[in-house]
C-alpha cells in the first residue's frame, strides 16, 4: 500500500490535515484540499490512485473531478467518505485499497443487544473500531473512536459487542482483519 498517492476532498480544514497526517504516517503519499474548483489546476491528477470525497462536496462538483481524474488516470479509486472523521477516512482509504475478504462479517440489531459478527477462517489480528461525531458543527466536526477489540482471535466466530452508549445514527465501525480492512455505519446493513 505505501507509495500509493491520495487525494482528500473536503470542507474541513482540521479533518483534512488530519487526515493527511495520518496517510502520510502509513507511507501514503496524500495531500488534501478544500479547494474543489482548483483540483484539475491544483494537482497532477495523472498521478492519483485513490481520491476521497467528503460529504460536503457537491454532487456535481464530484461528478465533473471524477470525470477529469478517470480521462488522467482509468485506475484511479474513488471513496465517499463516510463522515469527517480523520481514523474513519484512513479506514476508508486502507479497506479500499485492501478489502476485507478473509472473513464473514454481519451486524445484528436486536431490541437488547447489537453486534457484530466476525467468523474467521483462520487466526488472525484483528481491530474493531467505533468511530462517532461528538458535534457537527461546519467546518470542523468534532469526533471520538473507541477500540472495541485489538488482539489476535481463533478461527471461527466471534461476537463484538457494541456499546449502548454509542448511538447508530451517528456510529461508524471499522473491522480490520490482519492487513484488510471494512468500513461502515452501523446503521447499514453489511
């Protein structure tokens, strides 16, 4: 994955070179932007492999920078971020790059009790990461994460018990097993 160039969009100016900082951290080589019209001016886009969109960058301003980066580079990737949480953004970048496939991954959602369930075909390191937003107030969302689960489990199937205090309207999750990794909100059906 090092080496590989990323490109953030958003609104943020505190999300964004937070995120920046944790890419560049991992060996990425990203750079980001609130700058949406000067993107094609600002940046060789021929060089791009992943390109993250925050949700605050318009619709049409995504479809016009997708269809210039795709003419300069076909095998460019592109993320819609989730939510303007830096972590979250970097589990984004990393699960598209390298998708979760060696496990069954599944929420449940009853009145007492919501999961997730994990089954491994074999042991692995595995994290489990909540992530929410504290405030969304623009520019500059405030956020938390939590690690649920950062250890080594067997193979089979295993229960990650999600906290009562951590609400699905606002939750997100990250599973990372061994190098891939999946992010989602936890209101979504995975």
């Amino acid at each position: 994955m090092a080496s590989q160039r990323i490109l953030v969009i958003g609104k943020s100016p505190v999300v964004l070179s937070e995120a920046e900082r944790l890419l560049n951290s991992l060996g990425f080589a990203a750079a980001s932007t609130d700058r949406f019209e000067e993107v094609t001016g600002d940046f060789d886009l021929s060089t791009l492999d992943l390109v993250v969109f925050g949700g605050r960058v318009p619709d049409h301003t995504k479809v016009k920078l997708k269809s210039a980066i795709t003419a300069a580079q076909p095998q460019a990737i592109f993320v819609d971020g989730l939510s303007g949480i830096p972590g979250l953004i970097v589990a984004q970048v990393r699960g598209a790059l390298l998708p979760l496939t060696s496990a069954r991954l599944e929420q449940t959602h009853t009145a007492h009790r919501r999961s997730l369930v994990l089954e491994l075909a074999s042991a692995a390191a595995v994290t489990v990461t909540v992530w929410w937003q504290t405030s969304a107030i623009p520019p500059n969302p405030g956020s938390d994460s939590r690690i649920l689960v950062e250890r080594r489990l067997t193979a089979g199937v295993h229960e990650v018990r999600i906290p009562d205090d951590i609400a699905n309207e606002v939750a997100f999750a990250s599973v990372e097993v061994n190098e891939s990794v999946r992010a989602f909100a936890l209101a979504q059906q995975i």
